[in-house]
C-alpha cells in the first residue's frame, strides 16, 4: 500500500504504479489512431478498471449547442455499433441516470464530486485539450466511482487519464472538422463549377438586359420621350409599340399596322386593365396586345404595349417592355416630381445643412429656392413656451423674419423653428417681431455665431441652440441670446452637461448658497461682484453700495463658511468661474 493510499485507507489497485503508468502511456498512443471522439471516450472509459478497483459510470459529449449528452461507455449494455460522430441519440436515461446527468450539468465545465448510489466515492473528470483552462468548457466528462475513495496516486493516474482522454477529443475533433472542411471545399468546388456553368448564361442575359438599358436611357434623352421610347422598344423586340397615356389615348405608335384613325379609349378596357395591373405585376395580353402598365407611387401614368396577335413574346421582350414603362413612368413622373420638390426643397435643404452637407450641393440648392449661401450665415433658434412647432408656428417665425427684411431658409427641428439668416439679425428685434406674429411674448430665441460657408452651419445651429437653452434657464428665460454674447458661459453645453455645471456649481459654492438661502444673505452676490471688481475692495464696495469694512466682513465669513483661502490663485479661479456660471443659471438677474 503506497503512503498516500494508506493515508486515504484505499488499497492498492492491481499492479505496480509504473506498470500503470506505462500502460497509460500505451492508451496515449492508442487514442490518438483517428478514432472519432465516440471511440476515444469508450476507450478510456473501459480502461478505468485496469488502473484500479474504479468504474466508469457515464461518460459524455458536448452537443454543437454545447449541451451535455450521455455516451455509453464501451462494454455497457447500451454501447452498441458506434453511431457516426455527431448523430450520437443516447438512450433514455433511468432516473438515477438522469440525476447524475443532471449533477454533471450543474458542473459548470469543472472537475466535481457526484453522488452515485452504492458508491463511497464518486468523481467527475471534465476533459480538456492540452491548451484547455480550468473553467473553460471541456471536450467532454467522464465520470468514475469506487467502493472507497482513491489514494492521492490513484487520483493522479485517474486524472492522467482524463487529461489524455481530453487531449484525444481535442484532436479527434480536429480532425473531423478537417474530414468535414474537405468534405465542403469539395462541395463548394462542385457548386463552383456549376455557377460557372451558369454564369455564362446570366452574363448573356446581363448583356442584353444592358443593351436595353443604354437604349431607353438614349431614348429618355431625345426630345420626344414618348415616341423615343415606342421607337426603341420597336427596334429591341421586332414588335410594334404602342404608348398610350392613363386613359387610353395615344402618345407614340412605333412599327407597322398603326390603324388610323386610331380607335377612341375604351373605358371599360381601360379599368380593366387596371384591375389586371394590379393583380400581376408583370406585363398581360389585353386582347392581342402584351401590355405592361408604367406607375409611380402606385399611381397608373400610362401604359406600353407590343402588338402581338400570335403570343409570340417572350422573357426578354418581357423586361425589355417592363423597363420601357419603368423609364416613361420616370419621364411623366418628372414635371409632378418638379412640383412637389419645390415645396419641399427649402426644409430639406436646412435639415441636410444642419446635419452637414457638401459646399457645392448647398450653393446649387439654395440658390435654386433664391437663397444666397455665400457670404456670411447665422444660424436662428426659435422656442416658445406651450405652442408646438407645427407649420402654422414655423409660417410665424417666417413672416417675422421676412417682415424685417431678413432672407432666410426656415424649417422645423427637434420641437423649434429654425432659421439660416444671410446677414446678422439683431436677436431682440426678431424676438419682438415673432411675438407679435404669435401673441405671446413667453419664447426665446439663440442666435449661433457667423458660418462664412455652409460646411460651418453645423456648428452655428450648436450654439444656437445652447444660446437658447442659457436663454431658456435664466431668471429672464424670455428674448434673445447670442452664442458671441455668452463670453464663460459657452462652456454650459445643452441637455445633461447641465447637470454637471450645478454640480461644479455647488462643489465650490454649496456652503455659501446654504447660507444665504437660510439666513436671506448676500455672500455669494458680494463673492461674485468681488471678483467682478478684479479684487479691488473700493470697486466692489462701491458696487455692491456698501462701506469696506462691511465687504471685508463678509470675505472673511466667507473663508470661515466656504473653507477656501482667497489668497489661493487657482481657488480665486474655480469660485470666479463658479459664480459666473450661477449668475448665468440664474443666480443674478
């Protein structure tokens, strides 16, 4: 019995330990033949016994989603012809099997003790690959029991083995992805070769479908488009083409047997091809013409057709009549589009130049709604309080800033009229002015700072909006706020970054703050005008409409309060800063 064994009570397995352990290293070499991970698992597991009085009770694999699965070992009843790697259905386990199924489960990829019935000592292995960590997920477990708990020597051989059986599935999980990745390459190749065979025929076709394209886009050039494009589908297809308008009237007759005098529309003939339209997408024989409808926004614009009594027409006279409709849909849609784009160009315009644009697209699009970009631009900011940016507000804004002669873009964003000035406004006077428009005088208006070119109209809209939101939190939050008027408080961002402004605000000011607000004190406005003064006492005194002495009285409550020494250069820094900010937040009207 060997020291360690004695010291556990376990005896001494058959055999000595270097007969054991040369037999393990027999097993490495066996392993790692190519057997599948099945095989390995079954091997090692039915080489437990040989090391010691020690029983394999389960062994088991991880499925591709990772979930454990139980692998009978080899000798078992339920062990059978091996399965192919992977397609591995293990039995329905009996109840105590399906407890310690569920003991290994709760593992969580570590070795661990596991309660066996009958069983004094019960272990599971997990099983990793040589660069496996502890707690990474294992290759699989295998789980071994005694009759009584192993001596430190057995428990090492037993945990040779389960490293050896680990680095086996590592390998034979090598190699079966490189059995399956050749087995890919081969498929892929075989389905190379048949997209190359297939190739030439979609190359044929992308070249036909190319030469009709280039055609009709020649024929959208011309002049007469209606006439080009009957023309050109003519000469595609060897049909004649016909193109007629939404109700039935002819625009274009390209090709022989033109009936004249041309029938009058049929109106029954006409919804019924509608109708038919709308069913099938693709084109439909109305009596012995092949007719494809050309729409926009699901609006019927006209329709193109290709005499043929015999229904001689087939996929590529399809497309070619398909894309001949697709272009006079775009032609007759285009006068509309020119319409409706004019509407719209001005506010889309400022929403492309807020959020930045090119400078040569901003020239040629502003100049096309009269607006002139060169030169200097500010950007408007307009809030008003309980009246939502609807159109009639954003008309509001408009007409104030037209009736004092200002040339501007104007459009709505984020809740707020916004505005791209050519010139400077004067900020009160605009304010007035949409007051008046609006009848209310609770609203504010930010003003950015000057964009010599459209690539800095993004930046302005910032400012223009943290002059407003200052303009907005102040005691006055009613007028008009310059971004070039802000001087410190630029530094006051908009949205959140106000949360830590106050919150410099009360590192610095909080006692002082405190107490005036609980004494009705004047520390933090005498601090405040102190600074102003530059330190001079007989400025800030006067200023503040009181004797020196009294000022020198409340510095020195101050230091007593605050706890900051005024002699301190970078102290004197952080409270100026600190009180201009709470003037600005509404600390000093």
């Amino acid at each position: 019995m060997s020291t360690a064994a004695g010291r556990t009570g376990a005896p001494d397995p058959p055999g000595s330990r270097s007969s054991r352990l040369h037999r393990l290293m027999a097993l490495s070499g066996v392993l790692s033949d190519g057997r599948d991970e099945h095989e390995v698992l079954r091997l090692a597991g039915s080489w437990v016994a040989r090391l010691g009085p020690w029983r394999t009770e389960a062994a088991y694999l991880p499925t591709a989603e990772g979930r454990l699965v139980r692998c009978p070992p080899a000798g078992s009843p339920a062990a059978g012809p091996r399965p192919p790697a992977g397609s591995y259905s293990p039995p329905g386990p009996s109840a105590t099997g399906r407890a310690l199924d569920g003991q290994v489960g709760r593992l969580d990829s570590r070795d661990g003790a596991v309660r066996v019935p009958g069983r004094e000592w019960s272990w599971a292995f997990a099983l990793r690959g040589p660069s496996g960590r502890a707690g990474s997920s294992p290759a699989g477990y295998l789980v071994v029991s005694g009759r009584r708990p192993p001596g430190d020597e057995d428990l090492a051989l037993l945990g040779l083995l389960a490293r050896q059986t680990g680095a086996a599935l590592a390998g034979a999980t090598a190699h079966r992805r490189e059995r399956e990745s050749a087995a890919e390459l081969s498929r892929v190749r075989q389905d190379g070769n048949a997209a190359r065979a297939r190739l030439a025929d979609v190359e044929s076709e992308l070249t036909y479908r190319r030469s009709v394209h280039d055609a009709l886009s020649g024929a959208t050039a011309t002049g007469d488009t209606e006439a080009g494009i009957a023309w050109t589908v003519h000469r595609l297809t060897g049909f004649s083409a016909v193109v007629e308008d939404q109700f039935g009237n002819l625009r274009a007759w390209a090709g022989p047997g033109c009936p004249d005098p041309y029938p009058k529309p049929d109106p029954g003939r006409q919804e019924q091809l509608i109708l038919d339209a709308i069913r099938d997408a693709r084109p439909v024989y109305v009596g012995h013409r092949l007719t494809a409808v050309a729409r926009h926004r699901g609006e019927i614009l006209g329709t193109v057709s290709l005499v043929d009594p015999r229904g001689a027409a087939g996929e590529r006279e399809e497309f070619a009549l398909g894309h001949a409709c697709d272009a006079l849909a775009l032609e007759m849609a285009h006068l509309r589009s020119l319409a409706e784009m004019e509407l719209r160009l001005r506010r889309e315009l400022v929403d492309d130049l807020i959020t930045g644009t090119d400078d040569e697209s901003a020239f040629a699009r502003a100049a096309a709604v009269g607006h002139d970009l060169h030169g200097a631009q500010h950007l408007v900011a307009v809030g008003w309080t309980g009246l939502t940016a609807d159109d009639a507000f954003v008309q509001a804004v408009a007409g104030a800033a037209a009736g004092l002669g200002l040339r501007s873009l104007v459009a709505r964003r984020s809740g707020r009229a916004v505005l791209v000035v050519q010139g400077r406004p004067k900020g009160e006077e605009l304010y007035r002015s949409v007051a008046q428009e609006l009848g209310s005088r609770a609203g504010a208006i930010g003003l950015g700072s000057r964009c010599d070119s459209p690539a800095e109209i993004p930046r302005s809209y910032q400012e223009a909006l943290r002059a407003l939101e200052v303009r907005q939190r102040s005691r006055v939050p009613h007028g008009a706020t310059s971004f070039d008027d802000l001087g410190l408080y630029r530094i006051i961002g908009t949205g959140d970054d106000y949360r830590e402004i106050e919150a410099y605000v009360r590192e610095w000011l909080g006692p002082l703050l405190d107490y005036d607000a609980a004494h009705r004190g004047d520390l933090v406005r005498t601090l405040s005008q102190y600074f102003e003064a530059g330190g001079n006492y007989d400025g800030a005194a006067s200023a503040l409409g009181i004797h020196r002495s009294t000022l020198r009285y409340r510095l020195q409550r101050m230091r007593e309060i605050g706890g900051h020494d005024l002699s301190d250069v970078e102290t004197r820094l952080n409270l100026h800063v600190a009180t201009r900010v709470w003037k600005v937040l509404g600390g000093e009207a």
